[in-house]
C-alpha cells in the first residue's frame, strides 16, 4: 500500500490556487510546489534539523522547548569550527559578546586584505546560545561545530575585489560599531535575497522595514506554537526565499558551499563515532534547511565534497564585546529591533514559564532556577501542520493591552524626565494611537513599532528639548542598548596585564562611562608605572579611549600631576585586539614602531617619529639606534624634500634631547645630519625652480642646512657644497626669491644694505608690487632658517604700508592675508613680537616714535682714561657693577674699576678696560635701548 505524503493535500490545495490566480501553469504553481517539496524533504531526513532564525526569540523559545523534550546527545552548530574552544569562555562574559578570529600576518592571501577579523555575535535570546549553553552543561553532551572554517571564509573570497567584506549586503562598518571592519558571520541568516521581493512584502504589510516585518507576521505567530508547526514554518520561510533569489550569484554559491561542507563535517563525525542519528540534532539556518545540493542528507548514496586545507596563515581567537547595536549596524537590521527582540524573549519566557538554559556562572544575567529535564522524546511520525498555521486567523492576547498600558504610562515618565512637557493625556493618546496604528496595519494588536510611532506622534511633535528623541526613549524603554563585556578570566594575557598594571589608580575600568583619573606623580610615585601604561595605550587605542586632560609626554619633559578620562570599558574590543598582536604592550609597541619604519611607504619623518617613540615609551638604546640607522637609509634614498618640515622639526627635538642627556651624540644622528647634509644641498637647486615643491619645504631644508651647519662641519662636512648649491639655484617665484635672498645674506653673499635696497626696488616698481605679498611669505618663512632677518622683516611690512597708496593697498590687503596665513601661519607670532619690541605700545609716545631703520646713526662714544662714569654705559654699569665683574672673574681679569691704556697688559685690565678695548657688545646694548652713547 502507497504511503500518503503528509503534505500531498496541502500541495495539491496550493497547485490549484495558484493556477487558477495565474489563469494557466506557469512559475508560480511550480515555486508553490516546489516550496513543498522542500519542507517535506526537510523533515524526512533522518539527521533532525532545527532551522533558526538569528537573534529570533521565536527561535529561542522553541529550542528550549526541543531540548528538554529530546535531550540530544550530539548538537551540530552552524558555526565556523575552529572558534569551538572559545565557547568554554562565554560562562566569564556578559552577553552579547562576538567570537572573533583574528589574523595580521597572512600567508595565502593577498597581503593588502589584512588584517582579517571575522565575528559572530551571540545573544542571550539566540537559539545558538540556548544550544551551546545545554550542550556544555549537560554531561555527556557533545557540542560540535560544522561550519566551514574561518579560513576558508576568506579562501571563498573573489581576489579581484581588493579587499574582504561580509556577506550580508547591508553591512554598515561605522565607527560606533563595535565589530570595527570585521566580516560578520551569522548563523541563521533569513531575509530576501533580491531587493524587490523585500520592498515588495513591506509595501503590502504596511511596515517601514525588515525588522518590523518579521516581527508582525513571523515572531509573533510562532512564539507560541508547538514545534512542529515552528519547524515546518521556519523550513517553508526558508524555501521561499531560497527559490526566489537570483540564481547564478555568488552569494547563493558560497551558501551551497556552505551546505556540502556542513553535510560532509556531520557524515565524518557520523562515521566516526557511530552515534545514532536519533540521538543528535543539526542546528542551522532555515535558508540552509531548505537545502537542495546533492550533498544533502545522511543517507547512502551522498556525494561527498572535497574540502581544500587551511592555508599557513596563523588564526588568533578571543572574545571581543558587542551590543545590540553594533549587531544592528553590521547585519542591516532596524534600529532597536534586537533590544525589541530581547524584551519579547524577556516577555516570552516569563508568560510560557520556561526555564531557559544558561552557563554556570554567567554574568550579567538573571539566575534561573534549573528544571529537572524528563528522558528524551521519541520522534513524532511527520504531520500536516502547515495547513491549519496558514488558515488559522491571529489571536489576541488580553495581556498586551496590559503591557501596552505600562509602556504608555512608563513613556511619559521617561520623557519628563528628559524635557519633554509630558503628561497623562499624552499617555492616553499614545495608548489609543497605537491601537489606531495597529488597526490601521491590519495587526491583531499594537506591536512594539506601533508604539514607538505613536509615542512619536504624541509626545515629540516638532521639538526635542534634550539629546535623545522618543525614538531612542522608546529603544530605552524596551531594554536599549545593552554592551557586553569580556570577563577577565577570558581575556589574553595583554588585557589581564592592562588591568592588572592599571589597578593602582582606583577605578573600575571595566565600567562603559568615561571616568576620571587623577595622578599626583610627585607626591605617590607608584603611579608612575601607571601614567607610562596610559601614554602607550594613547599612541595604540584610537582616540577617546584613553585621553589625558592634564600632563604631556614629550623629550625632556616630565609631569608632576596628571589627568586622564578613561574609557577602557568601552573599548575593550580594541585592548582584546592588542592582545592578538603580543604578550606585553611594550612588545606591540616595538612591533607596530619597527613596522611603520620598514613598510613600504616609509619615509625618514616617520622613522624619526618612532626613534621620539622608541625613547619614550621603551627606553631600549639598542632598538633606538635600529630605528635611528632605518631613518638615515630612508633619507638617503628620498627623492623628494615633500616631508623635510617633519624631518627638520623631528631632528632639532632628538639633538636637544642627546645633548642635554648625553655627553655625545648616537653614531646614527651623526650620521643623519651629514648625510642630511649632503642630500639636502644636492636637492636644494632642483627644490629652487620646482613649482611641486613648496616654500615651506625649501624653507625647511635652508632650515637643517644652516642649524646642522655646525654639528655637519664638525663631522666633517664641506660648507663650499652648501655656497655652490645655493649660487646654483635660480628661483622664478617671488616666494622663493625671497628665500635665496635670505640665504645669500646668512652666508654673507649679500650684505643688509643691498637686500635692503633691493626690497625697496621692489616697492618702487608698479609692476611687481602686486607680488609683494609672496616676497613677503617667503621672508616670513626665512624667519626659521635666518632668524636675525626678523627685524628686517618688520622694517619691509613697515615700507610697504607707508608707502604704498591706498588703492593699491586696500586691493593688495586680502591677498597679504590669505598668503601669511596658508603659508607661514605658525611664523607669523614670530613677527608680531618683534613687531611689538620695535613700536612703541602708547599712544602719546606713537607720535614722537622714530622708526630704527629711519634715525641718524648716533656718534659712538668710547670709554678713556676718564673714568667708568664717562658716558651712560659706563655710568650704568659702574652702579650695576655684579654682571662684568662676574664675567671679568670667568675671564681671569682684574674686578677693580680702573681705567688701563691699550698698552697696558690685559692681566691688569678691568671691566671698565676690557669695554674699552672691546666697544662692540656696549655699542649693540645702547642700540637695542635706544640710548646714546
């Protein structure tokens, strides 16, 4: 006798309907059909699978429900395999946290896609963790993993697209979220896989998402149903979207892949330890349940699939935090639909009075008394359940207006609290609204969405007082954004040894709000260990999860107080991630500091940069000299002078440190000054007539040349290369004349008085006074190479505004400005001060005022026989006596006040004599104070 199908009735009702709706045969009856099909070969095979949706409390509460009926004693997890020693670690975290694996140095993939990380989020309400949490509390359970391996997620990655991404199409990498970058792997993944099939179902469920969708018309229905209709629902779901999807793409391909693989890993274990199918319970996706690769199934005759070896990349794996969000954010989900989720698993269990299974010693969670577990079910004979699911009309729960009631009333509340000018009414108006809105979208009752709208609607009109709108109160309401947390028996080494070194402080670090941390350095020297660990988690975590408010860590500078606002907590992912890269963190910085210097795109600036590090942080004189030798290779081989600013200011910090901590200098820094030296007198004449090459990089070279001058010449090097270089430059652009201007005169190839007449030629002709501007900026950037220019520079912007007219001044003064301020903006207070000891600062003495440059030389008196009270220098330094009589002293000279003759020896010359003899710095004094001599 032929065995009747369980669905036959059910098949055939859809075929009919289906082609009297199409008016013929045609796809629609085959898909409907063939939908069927795929729930019937689903739950026919031997092997039982339990299909899922992720993060879907639905899911949650019928895997709870099949545990404890069926008891299996072999789980197969859709999950990469290689992370399963990490899920012991998950009883020490607060969930949700993401198992990651992590790799920086690849080997068989293309080096431009690391560093690779991939995650997946567990969730307390997931049916994964409900799974995981009976298998490894159970004894005698077996938990495996049959997934293809995290290598292989990235084996099956096309290499022309340059780099990885994740599979799901709506991955959104924002910085909020806490998977950073990483490929997300999640396990149940089900959701249309073409755009219009998904705005399609929205449009005529009358939602504005995905999230909201499955809610309505799947999470609802199903939180109460028997598991047998919950699986035939969730494989008939999982069809659909299967044979509506594009064919050919290669997404569809890799989840196929996927398939076989899973398939292939339960035969193996099958095989080999010979367990009853009866006996084990295959969790995956419901797209992946619907399965119809030939590899399919555990019965003879199966194909086999080749699975190809891991490459030599070395994985690291770890527990990293997550939140509700950043699973939001990397998986394309509705904002607030997983803190929804939650709540509805939260309401869910409590109304159903399950026990839901959790891992001994779980943080974060409510403890639940543990329910005696009855002897595992037989199997149930496979029945039509789908047609009376389809037919039946939805139900209406009494309790969801008394929910709905709280919600209201709790609204208000929060929204006072917030600024919002809330009150009962207002309660009353969303309570009626979202029924309203419920009737509206054709829903048996009001849905969390419904009322978020309306709360929307009543409560917020067109103003948001405080920083959070009703949208977000709402997310709040319903549970917000929980942040999980690693706890620190999970974590590596490193993150251990960051608390541990950080505990001195006070403060609970493993807190998410920002904290504050004051260190008296001076007065409890045992912070210090401490301070030096925050200045190194600075230059490693990004920008906000250590930040110090008060203190600086720079050559020769030490803090006696500081503080910082600490947000380590917060960014536990990023400190996890340290831990993958080395065992201490000083041990990452030497990595990440050698690393920068022998990348590719390396250049001297930044090799100088790591030696500031290297000392800093480290203190090692062996690797700082390593680095300060890279640095001298990398300027030898540049061909361009583009960073030769950071080089400059780089060199003058590290020699100012050497020599006032040294008594001589590293062998490499000598070697960098003459070999910058050389390089950059071979550039100067090519950096002259280049327009890609900037007045500032000029500046900055004419800059290393005449401060190195004399170190270079110590050393050995020729300043007729530095003479020949700059008479052979020949510049066009006025910014840059003005430079070699500036140069000529420092080597003393042009006296003040010739560039003096020259700029005042340049102000007489009306031709390039519309080019004064950039004369200008090339002398204020002369200022750091030739700093006595800064008088002169006064003198020519003082010109320049007396003597231009004023049509052509007024046009001419937006030009001064923008160029001062883009190309010489860090000179420009250089030349105020100056600005301000040359021109007096009252009013009255403004009118009298004589500029220096505009007076009559002043006749120069010198000191005779007379006395020390001939003349006011003399005067003034015989009542001030202490300073030449110390330099007198130093100089083994006579303190006594007497007059001696040129004659006369210097043994018995006093200061008196000495000014006599040597007029030059008295002269210099009475000029810079306007006082005749």
């Amino acid at each position: 006798m032929t065995e009747t199908p369980p669905f036959g009735a059910l098949r055939s009702q859809l075929v009919e309907a289906a082609t009297a709706f199409a008016e013929g045969p045609g796809a629609v009856p085959e898909i409907l059909a063939g939908i069927v099909d795929d729930v019937d070969r689903a739950l026919r095979e031997e092997l039982e699978i339990f299909p899922v949706c992720h993060h879907s409390p639905a899911s949650g509460l019928a895997m709870v429900r099949r545990l404890r009926e069926k008891q299996p004693k072999v789980i197969y997890l859709e999950l990469c395999e290689d992370m399963a020693p990490l899920l012991t670690e998950l009883r020490n975290c607060r969930l949700p946290v993401a198992l990651q694996a992590f790799a920086s140095q690849l080997d068989g993939f293309p080096q431009e896609w690391g560093p690779l990380s991939v995650v997946a989020p567990i969730t307390e309400a997931s049916a994964e963790y409900q799974a995981i949490a009976y298998a490894l509390d159970t004894p005698g359970v077996e938990l495996v993993l049959v997934d293809r391996s995290t290598d292989h997620v990235f084996q099956w990655q096309p290499r022309e697209d340059g780099a990885p991404s994740a599979e799901e199409p709506d991955q959104q990498p924002e910085e909020a979220d806490l998977h950073g970058d990483a490929v997300g792997i999640e396990i149940g993944d089900l959701r249309p896989r073409f755009a219009e099939l998904e705005q399609h179902l929205l449009h005529h469920g009358k939602v504005r998402h995905w999230s909201e969708w499955w809610d309505q018309y799947v999470e609802q229905p199903l939180a109460g149903a028997d598991y047998a209709t919950y699986r035939q629902v969730m494989v008939l779901i999982g069809s659909l979207f299967r044979r509506l999807a594009p064919a050919g793409t290669r997404r569809v391909a890799v989840d196929e892949d996927r398939e076989r693989y899973m398939w292939t890993r339960m035969r193996e274990h099958l095989a080999r330890t010979g367990i009853d199918k009866a006996d084990c319970l295959y969790v995956c996706g419901a797209f992946h349940a619907a399965s119809r690769v030939a590899e399919f199934g555990t019965g003879e005759g199966v194909p086999e699939f080749e699975i190809s070896p891991r490459t030599a990349t070395t994985w690291l794996y770890g527990l990293i935090p997550s939140s509700h969000s950043a699973i939001e954010a990397q998986f394309g989900l509705a904002s607030g639909s997983v803190s929804i989720a939650a709540a509805t698993w939260q309401k869910a269990v409590t109304r159903a009075r399950l026990t839901p299974f959790q891992l001994e010693g779980q943080k974060g969670s409510r403890k639940r008394k543990a329910v005696a577990m009855a002897a595992g079910a037989a199997p149930e004979p496979v029945a039509d359940r789908l047609s009376g699911f389809l037919a039946s009309p939805p139900v209406l729960d009494a309790l969801d207006e008394e929910e709905l009631l709280g919600w209201c009333v709790d609204i208000v509340r929060l929204a006072r609290r917030n600024g919002y000018l809330a009150s009962t009414a207002d309660a009353i108006a969303v309570f009626e609204t979202s029924i309203l809105l419920a009737g509206m979208r054709n829903r048996a009752r009001p849905t969390p969405y419904d009322f978020q709208d309306a709360a929307v609607t009543c409560i917020e009109k067109d103003v948001v007082p405080g920083r959070r709108d009703v949208r977000r109160l709402c997310e709040i309401l319903l549970g917000g954004d929980r942040v999980g947390q690693v706890g620190y028996e999970a974590l590596p080494p490193l993150a251990r040894d960051v608390y541990d070194r950080l505990a001195p402080i006070g403060l609970d670090l493993t807190k998410s709000t920002v904290q504050r941390a004051l260190l008296d350095l001076a007065g409890r020297p045992e912070l210090g260990p401490a301070s030096h660990l925050l200045w190194m988690l600075r230059y490693l975590l990004p920008e906000g999860a250590v930040r110090p408010i008060m203190g600086t860590r720079r050559l020769g500078e030490k803090s006696i107080q500081e503080s910082w606002d600490l947000a380590i907590g917060k960014h536990q992912r990023y400190i996890i991630e340290l831990g993958y890269e080395g065992v201490t963190v000083e041990q990452v910085v030497e990595q990440r500091l050698r690393r920068s210097v022998w990348a590719p795109d390396a250049t001297a600036a930044v090799a100088l940069s790591a030696v500031e590090d290297s000392i800093l942080f480290l203190g090692s004189r062996r690797f700082t000299d390593e680095l300060g030798a890279r640095a001298v290779e990398l300027l030898a081989a540049e061909r361009t002078v583009d960073d030769a600013p950071e080089v400059l200011r780089h060199i003058r910090r590290l020699l100012a440190h050497y020599r006032a901590s040294e008594p001589t200098l590293p062998a490499w820094c000598e070697s960098f000054v003459t070999a910058g030296y050389a390089h950059y007198c071979t550039l100067l004449p090519t950096a002259f007539v280049d327009d890609e090459t900037g007045v500032r990089q000029v500046a900055a070279m004419l800059g290393f040349l005449f401060t190195m001058e004399g170190v270079a010449l110590s050393l050995g090097c020729d300043r007729a290369q530095l003479e020949l270089a700059v008479r052979q430059s020949h510049p066009e652009s006025p910014a840059k004349v003005a430079l070699l201007w500036s140069a000529h005169h420092q080597l003393g190839l042009l006296p003040l008085a010739d560039l003096r007449a020259r700029c005042a030629d340049l102000l007489g002709n009306p031709l390039v006074v519309p080019s004064i501007p950039q004369y200008l900026s090339g002398f204020i950037q002369a200022l750091d190479p030739v700093p006595k220019l800064t008088p002169f520079v006064v003198e020519l912007m003082s010109n320049a505004f007396a003597k231009l007219p004023d049509p052509v001044l007024l046009p001419w003064l937006p030009t001064l400005i923008t160029t001062l301020r883009d190309q010489a903006g860090e000179l420009v207070p250089v030349l105020i001060r100056e600005a301000g000891r040359t021109f007096p600062a009252t009013l009255p003495a403004l009118d009298a005022f004589v500029p220096p440059w505009l007076a009559k030389p002043r006749p120069r008196a010198v000191a005779t026989a007379a006395g020390p009270a001939t003349g006011p220098v003399g005067a003034f330094l015989a009542a001030h006596p202490a300073t030449t009589d110390a330099l007198a002293g130093a100089l083994g000279l006579d303190a006594g006040w007497h007059v001696s003759s040129p004659a006369e020896d210097g043994a018995g010359a006093g200061p008196l004599a000495l000014l006599s003899t040597h007029p030059e710095t008295a002269e210099a004094l009475a000029d810079l104070l306007a006082a005749p001599i």
